[in-house]
C-alpha cells in the first residue's frame, strides 16, 4: 500500500491540470560547472564567429571580439541563471509553454543588455533601433537553435534514464523472489521440531520483507546490513551453529547501496559454502569505507567446490553486476575469488551515486 500511494504522488507530480502527462526535466541543469564551461564557450566561438562576418579575417578587429564577447557572454550566463530555478516549474507545463517562456525569456535578456551595452558605448537619449533589432534578429535565430538542442538533450536523457528505472527494477524483482522463496524453505524445516522457532522467524522475515518492499532502489546502508542481520539470524535458527558470522563494519553516515544488493551474496555465502559443511564455518562480512568508496567484501570456507560455477551462484553474481552498473556505470565493480580453501566476493561502488542532472 505505501508502495502504491508513492506511486500515485510520483504520477501526480508529473501530471498538469490538463491531465497531460509530462515526465522529467524539459531543460537539463545549465547551473553546473561544466554546463556553465560548455555555455561560456560556446558563446566565445559565437563571437568570434560574429567578428569574423563583419570585419572579416584579415581586417579581424580585436576590439569588436572584445565587446560581442562582453555582450554575449552576459546574455548568456544571466539566461543560464534564469533558466536554472524555473526548471521545476518548466517539469509542470506543456513543452511548448516551456518552450515559449524559455525563448522570451532570452528575448528579453538580451534586449536589456543590448540596450544597456549601446548607452555605455554612447551615452545619449537616441537609442539605436538598428542595433537592437540587429540584436534580436540574431538571438532569436540562435537560441532558438540552442534551446531546441538542449530540449532533446534532456528528452533523450528523460528516456535513458526512464530505461534505467525499468531495468533496475527489472533486475531487483528477479532478486525477491528467490530471497523468498529460500526463507520459506527454512521456515519449512523448523516446522515439525521447533514451531516456537518456526513462529519468530515467519514474524523475522514479515518484518524484513516490510522493509524491502518499501524501500526500492538506493537505501541507507545502515537499512541494507540491518536486513542483512535480520536474514542471517533466520539462518542461523535453522542451521544452528555451524553458522558464524563475523561482521566488519566501518562507520559511513549518508552512504547508500541498491535495495538487496548485499543480501544475495550473503545468502549464496551460506548456502554454497556454510551448508555443506558438516562443521560449518565462518561468514566474513566487511563493508569499508575508502575514501570515497564503498567496498563490500563477503568471504566464505568452501564447502561446494562447484561454488564458482554454481548456476544459481551465477546467477546472483551476474545480478549484481549489472545493478552496480545500472547504477554507478564503470565506477561499480564486483571482482570474485576463489581457492581451494575460501571463496570471496569484493564489491567497489562510490558511498553516493552521481547527482542526476
């Protein structure tokens, strides 16, 4: 239900008073620094391209470079500056309201710093209609082009990003499933000879499930180990204690992790390397933080000596790597090792995602 009212507010939010649905950014964030480098040089080669029209190559007048650049470079920075609070407001309305706003927006900046460049040029009550409708003629034509550029810009990064949703999503459903389906499994076994256990651990794993399903994509990790915690205390009420986990946990306040990215290779820990052991053994798990990095390591004795080539085992692994990718791009990786005496999975992803702009 709390999954479904937020899925309502999400719609909502991207819904106008037509009833049309617009969803993501219409403009991208023009604020950052490197769209502002973009901007500012891309006005530069503006004005160069400008002088060399009018006093062509060889008679190239440094001066004129200088002014067309003042003055462009101004139009665009503040068009930039106005743009960049109105983009929640833009997300709200029809792309052609947008549109229009955003282009007599820029109309209308550079109308008032070629007005304010003529009179600091020639201070008098004359003002020269010539260079401002020069002006406009000249803007109009221009950011038309550059908005209309960086309109399907952001729609194709709309999109991409809307595939990136559905794929991730795609992958954690197929993760759920299988965590649930192996919690019955060892609710099952308890059943006959220990109901009491049985009873807590369907109570466990309500509470555990109460938090999964509520929290999709990226998590605190605190929430993410504290389900992790919840899973292993189920494993060790069924296996006993031939189970022993050792955790190794640095403080990292503010970082977050893919909802069940860790759950499954604890799981795979204890059932392909704790399980078939008569005498059991230990579960290492290690979250560091370096530098601004999350490093997940999970280390296990072997006990399945196919563990490597297990087709569920694999399965899982291939999940994850494409999760870290979906999310992080080449900045997650998952690197697995694996001898005759342990098997370790070192995961490396930055503590917070890239900010999508």
């Amino acid at each position: 239900m709390a999954n479904y009212k937020q899925s309502l507010k999400t719609s909502g939010d991207s819904i106008n008073s037509t009833g049309r649905n617009f969803k993501g950014d219409f403009l991208p964030n023009l604020c950052t620094v490197q769209a502002v480098f973009h901007l500012i040089l891309v006005g530069e080669l503006l004005a160069i391209a400008l002088t060399v029209a009018q006093t062509g190559v060889i008679g190239f007048s440094w001066n004129r470079l200088g002014v067309l650049s003042m003055l462009i470079q101004w139009i665009v920075l503040a068009s930039a500056a106005c743009l960049c609070p109105l983009r929640p407001w833009f997300k709200r309305r029809h792309p052609m309201v947008a549109g229009m706003v955003s282009y007599v927006l820029v109309m209308c900046i550079t109308m008032l710093f070629s007005s304010l460049g003529a009179y600091l040029q020639s201070p008098s009550p004359n003002v020269s209609w010539d260079l401002l409708l020069t002006n406009l003629m000249l803007a109009a034509v221009f950011a038309g082009i550059v908005l209309r550029y960086f309109y399907l810009q952001q729609q194709l990064r709309n999109q991409q990003q809307a595939e990136l949703n559905a794929r991730i999503q795609a992958l954690q459903a197929r993760i759920r499933p299988h965590f649930l389906f192996n919690s019955m499994n060892s609710i099952a076994s308890l059943i006959d000879f220990d109901p009491q256990a049985a009873e807590k651990m369907v109570v466990d794993l309500s509470e555990l499930f109460r938090a999964s399903l509520s929290d999709p994509g990226l998590i605190p990790l605190e929430r993410e180990l504290e389900l992790c915690r919840r899973f292993v205390a189920i494993e060790q009420m069924r296996i006993g204690e031939r189970l022993q986990v050792t955790w190794e946990v640095d403080e990292m306040p503010g970082a977050v992790i893919p909802s069940l990215l860790l759950q499954p290779l604890i799981e795979n820990a204890i059932y392909h390397g704790i399980q078939p052991l008569l005498d059991g053994g230990t579960v290492v798990i290690s979250v560091k933080a370096i530098g601004s990095q999350c490093q997940i390591r999970v280390r296990n004795p072997v006990g399945d000596t196919r563990q490597a080539s297990n087709r569920g085992n694999g399965m899982a692994l291939d999940n994850i790597r494409h999760r870290l990718e979906a999310h992080y791009g080449a900045k997650g990786s998952l690197q697995v090792t694996a001898t005759a005496n342990f098997y370790e999975v070192n995961m490396l992803f930055p503590r917070v995602p890239p900010e999508v702009t």
